[in-house]
C-alpha cells in the first residue's frame, strides 16, 4: 500500500460488486498483483485459490456469489475479503449503470485503461523507486552511444544550407504554420529537402552529459529540443520523388549531413505511402483533398526512436517512453515551422505502421520503434 488507503467497510447486504474496469493483473513471485491507475493499492493474491474470484468479479457479484467461490475454509472471511477488495480500489459496488461507481467518473470522461494507466505511471508525483524490489534486477550496462551504425547501401551528400532571400520572419511563420495536404506537379529538391532536414534534426554538437555522475552518457545539441540531450529519435525518409535523389528508403545522418539508401522503393515503402494518403484523406478539416483523391506525398518521413537511450536513464522512473513521445512532438512542430519557412507543404499524421517500419528498415521494433510520421511536397 502507499499514502492514501482509506479503509471501506462491508456494505449492507443487497449490494453487488465488480472488478474496474480500468484493472491490470500482473503476475509476481509471490502471486498476482491487481492494480488500476485510480488507486495508488496493489492488491496481491497470494493464494492461487483466489484467482478464480478475479474472473468472477468481471460480471456484476453479490455476496453470496463471492462467498460460493471462495475456497470452504475462507468462507466465514467473505466480508473482510469484500472490504480489502474495496479498500484496494481494484473493485467497486455496482451503479445504475452496471459499472463499479470508482470507475465512473473516468468512464464519463472517456478515458480507456491503456491511456489512464500510462498517464498514471508518467505523471506521478513521487517516482517509486522501490517498486518491484524483489524482482531481479538488470546489470547495469553503459549507456549506448548517441551514434549508431546501419547498413547502408550507398550514401547521398545533401547540398550545403542555403536560406538565400528568405524574406519571412519568425512570427509570419508561426501565423502561416498549417497542414498542406495538396501537392504541385513538381516534386521538392534535394536542396530543399537538405535545409528541412538541417534546420529540424543536424547535430551542432556532441556532448557529454552528467559528466561528474556514473550515470554519464553522450548527449546532442540539435535545433529541436530533447529532454536530457538524449536525442533518441532517428529519421527514415521514404522518397517517392524528389530533384536530385532517386526513389527509395533512406535514413538521415545528421552528424554528416547526408542520407544514407537502405533500400529502394520496396513493398513495405509503397504500403507506407499508400497508408500516408489513406490518413490524409481521412482528415475531417482536409477540405483541399476530396475522398479516393489523395495524393502521394513526395517524401514521407518516419520518426523512429532507440528506446535503449532513454530506458538506460529512466528505467526505474517510468519516464522512458513519456520523453520519446514528448520529444517526438517537439520535433513534429520543428518540421512543421521550418518547413513554412522554406514554403514547403508540411502535414504531420496520426497513423502509422510499426510493422512496415520493421520491414522497410530492416530493424527490429524492438531496437528502433517508429513513433511519428510527416508528409513534405511543393505546395499547389
């Protein structure tokens, strides 16, 4: 148990109970631990003649019911087991409306376990560090490197960075920062897409950080933001056209500054293409593109994350895949702006395909997950 336990008592009879909804069950050493994010009790079930009582509970129970699935020698205990069921918070009395009342207020709002639960475990007010501390624990291993080797086939040197005559300032481009989802006949050049990519995602410098500490690691300074310097997130550029680089699945060298070919244009890249006009069309405030008539992005850019160097600084936090998600939309609004400057079509995407990334990439989702996808043509 931590802070915040209030005992509840044994309800008048005539009630009936059910697990929330918005429960977890996760196997431990002892037994099974039942948690939900609307309580901060763990509820451990030591005795594997209980479990059955788990299942039961998914469907409103009475007293009678509870007590007839208790084993015969726990069943003058039913209503001190029904009070530590509600005193944990991992189950409720059933309402009006056949939900535990503790889940309510959350139903209402419309929140889904997997979403509450990952609220909950991010935004803690105190990070519990002794959680879970008769599990083994991993060796400690040195953090990764803010580098990692591909294979690649061939490598592109992108041009120089040029924002020649560029007239626009700061503030006409956050006014003018929106989503273009209709493209011109001519695609973007290697020249623009060079300065999308260096304004948004090159290293400026290579750093150390926490460096008096053990937990020391290599961090980045780039034009986007990061927490920690980690910089976990990588770009992958499926080119469909584009002046001056054939067609095919690259991967974005921001310490060089070029594009490194993984592949051509296979399955996967067209399957991910194909789901980027799909989403656009889907877009409710999509008013430029009429449904069936979407149009192919001239390079569709996947955001994919090395969760290895945020696990190895917040694997007791909770916090690792939290900042991933944080620094991929820091990123998303730097696309996004920089590509306004340079009078770009920016549109970022809500869907996207972990598993086509793993095909096309050749990378496991496990090492390298994809976390964000974002469509660059020329404007109409």
């Amino acid at each position: 148990m931590k802070p915040g336990i209030k005992q509840q008592p044994y309800p008048d009879d005539g009630k009936a109970f059910k697990l929330s909804k918005f429960a977890s069950i996760h196997p431990c050493l002892e037994g099974l631990d039942v948690t939900t994010p609307l309580s901060p009790a763990t509820l451990r079930l030591q005795d594997h003649r209980l479990y059955p009582l788990i299942q039961k509970l998914l469907s409103p129970c009475t007293t009678d019911i509870i007590r007839n699935v208790l084993p015969e020698d726990l069943h003058i205990h039913h209503r001190e087991l029904i009070s530590l069921l509600l005193s944990s918070g991992v189950a409720g009395i059933c309402n009006a409306n056949h939900n535990a009342d503790i889940d309510q207020e959350a139903i209402e709002a419309g929140w889904n376990r997997q979403d509450l639960s990952f609220h909950q475990q991010t935004r803690r007010h105190i990070v519990d560090f002794k959680a879970e501390e008769s599990l083994p624990k991993p060796i400690d291993r040195k953090a990764p490197p803010a580098k990692h080797q591909r294979i690649i086939l061939s490598t592109v040197s992108l041009p120089t960075p040029s924002i020649d005559n560029q007239k626009t300032n700061f503030y006409q481009v956050i006014q003018k920062r929106q989503s273009i989802r209709a493209y011109d006949s001519n695609p973007v050049s290697a020249e623009a897409l060079g300065n999308l990519l260096w304004y948004s995602m090159h290293t400026r410098e290579e750093i150390l950080c926490d460096p008096a500490l053990p937990r020391s690691y290599e961090g980045l300074l780039r034009p986007v933001a990061s927490a920690g310097g980690l910089h976990s997130i990588e770009l992958y550029l499926c080119i469909h056209q584009c002046i001056g680089i054939s067609p095919g699945f690259y991967h974005y060298d921001s310490f060089e500054h070029s594009l490194g070919k993984i592949s051509d244009l296979n399955g996967p890249c067209e399957s991910m293409l194909e789901m980027a006009v799909n989403t656009t069309c889907r877009a409710p405030q999509a008013s430029s593109v009429s449904p069936g008539y979407g149009q192919r992005p001239d390079v569709l850019i996947v955001m994919a994350a090395r969760y290895e160097r945020n696990a190895s600084l917040h694997s007791e936090t909770g916090l690792a895949y939290a900042l991933i998600l944080k620094d991929a939309g820091s990123l998303y609004q730097q696309l996004y702006l920089v590509a306004t400057a340079l009078q770009l079509a920016p549109c970022g995407l809500s869907f996207g395909s972990s598993e086509l990334f793993e095909q096309a990439s050749g990378i496991s989702s496990k090492a390298e997950c994809s976390v964000g996808e974002f469509m660059i043509g020329n404007p109409r």
